[in-house]
C-alpha cells in the first residue's frame, strides 16, 4: 500500500477548514501524520522509518510546511508491545505536549504518556457526522480523550463518557476546558463499558447517539480481558437497549478481521436479537487515507 504524501491543494483545503491534524503519507510498511506542527512516524521496518523520515524532509520543503519536532513509534504484532513515540528530530527540552485542531476544535496531544498521542485521525469524519447530528444527549463508550463528546458538546449535548482509565478522562475534561465548555452537564465514569451499560439500561436511560469504538484488546483493573472479536456482539446488544428510536450508534473498529461487511453481518444479527431495525451508512472516504485504512466505520440509525 502506497498513498504517497499528500499534494499542496489538499493541505490548503485542510488549513482552510482549520484543521491541522491529518495523515501525510501512508505507504506499506509505515504512515506519517502531522499534529500542528508536529510529525508522528509510524514504522514497522526500520528501514521505512529512515525511507520516510528522508522523504517527509523533500515534501516540507516542496510545499512550504514547516516541521516542528518528528516523534516515531514502532507499530509491534501484539498491542501490549506498543511503547510511546520517541523523538527523533527536535528540542530534547520542549515538553512533549501539543495541541491540534480539527474544524476549529482544539485536541491536547501527548506524545509522553503512552503509545497514542491522543486523538484518532481516522475518526475524523465520524466526529464531523456528530456534530452535523447534534444530539441532545450522548453516550461514548471507550471514550478515550473524550474527543466525540467534545464534538458533540460544541454543538450542545450533554455526554456520558466511560472509560476504564481515570488518566485519559482527566485528559479529556481538559479538551473540554480546550474548548471553553463547561464539564457540569456532562458525566465521566470510570469503569468497565461492560458493566455500566447494564446498569444504564436499568435506570432508564436512553441516548440518541451512541460510539462504540472498542479496542482491539483492553484489560480491566480486575484483570478481565476485552477482546473484541469475543465481545463485540454483547456490547452491542447491550447497547441497543440505551438507543432512542430514531438514533444513531456508531460501529467501528481497528480490528483487521472486522471490516465494514463483517461489521455489518455483526449489527443485523444483533438487531435481530434485540428486536430492532435500522438503516445502515457508511462514512465518506477520508482524502489522505488510502482505501482500507484506518479505522472501518458504520452508523446505524435504528427506527
């Protein structure tokens, strides 16, 4: 697979849109993104790390773009091998925070405190869909940064974010604060999704958008496993309990073995079982990323 880096016209439509958090470059054995002015390398070769690092060096200088520090992490088989991105270009005393914007909305971004610096590139369109849906009350489940809710709280819903690490919710109330959105209409779990969604359902609770973005593997506290290609199905299942007729509930997942028709297979079953029925959507192709990768998307909107 080989994208290329991406073409000046399509880095002036990025900047016009405010957004400078984008993929540069993908190509078989690697990608390059860039968060503001900082550039992330993603390499499972060595030598593709070398091949694009030289090359991304060509390209900024052909169109103008100016490079701030290059961070590189290596892309290991097994999740649990992933370590943070290391600099490799840079001020060794600069601290290793940032902060990137997407459609005006600003993303803290870390490249100190664990593999991913923060915010998923591939969801981009998925949290534009959000925005042009503008729920009145969201459910993000693995909510991460919480970079969906800070979407969809810039257009006014309040949000319920779950996630079993008390560390990336702190970091997603200061993408809030980011923002200049108040966090008091808004509620922060930290929890297996697992266990709250039951406990959701027998309060009543209802949402009109739902993100179910798992993982590939998690581990709670407890130490019970998430593996998704064993789980999925009953996440979704409970989650359909907490869906509000006419809502939407995003599907998506990194996980190579479920892409977008095995997805779809996945959700008609579970419709079936829970006794619901929805139309499907698929997201718009993303510009600067080849088909077939990222994140495989579909939006469901159950009637």
């Amino acid at each position: 697979m080989n994208f290329g880096w991406i073409n000046a016209m399509l880095l002036r439509d990025f900047h016009a849109e405010a957004t400078d958090a984008y993929r540069l470059c993908t190509m078989e054995h690697g990608w390059v993104e860039c968060f503001g002015q900082d550039v992330l390398i993603s390499f499972r070769k060595v030598l593709t790390r070398e091949r694009l690092l030289t090359e991304l060096q060509s390209w900024a200088s052909s169109v103008g773009f100016h490079v701030r520090r290059v961070f590189a992490r290596f892309v290991p088989r097994k999740n649990q091998q992933r370590e943070p991105p290391r600099l490799v270009c840079g001020d060794p005393a600069e601290t290793l925070e940032t902060i990137a914007t997407e459609r005006h909305l600003r993303f803290g971004i870390d490249f100190g405190t664990g593999y991913s610096p923060g915010l998923f590139l591939d969801q981009r369109e998925n949290r534009r869909y959000v925005r042009h849906l503008a729920p009145a009350r969201m459910l993000n489940c693995f909510a991460y940064t919480c970079s969906f809710s800070v979407s969809a709280a810039s257009v006014g819903a309040t949000t319920l974010n779950v996630d079993i690490s008390k560390k990336y919710l702190t970091r997603g109330r200061e993408n809030f604060a980011l923002n200049s959105l108040k966090t008091i209409d808004h509620r922060f779990i930290v929890d297996d999704v697992r266990m709250v969604l039951p406990r959701l359902a027998r309060k009543g609770e209802k949402f009109d958008v739902i993100i179910l973005d798992p993982p590939t593997f998690s581990r709670a506290p407890g130490g019970k496993t998430f593996q998704i290609e064993h789980d999925f199905e009953n996440l979704l299942i409970a989650a359909l309990q907490l869906a509000e007729r006419d809502s939407h509930l995003l599907l998506s997942t990194n996980c190579s073995a479920l892409r977008e028709h095995a997805l779809e297979v996945m959700a008609r079953y579970c419709l079936k079982v829970a006794r619901r029925a929805a139309t499907f959507h698929r997201p718009p192709q993303l510009p600067d990323f080849p088909p077939g990768a990222g994140a495989s998307s579909i939006w469901l909107r159950l009637r």
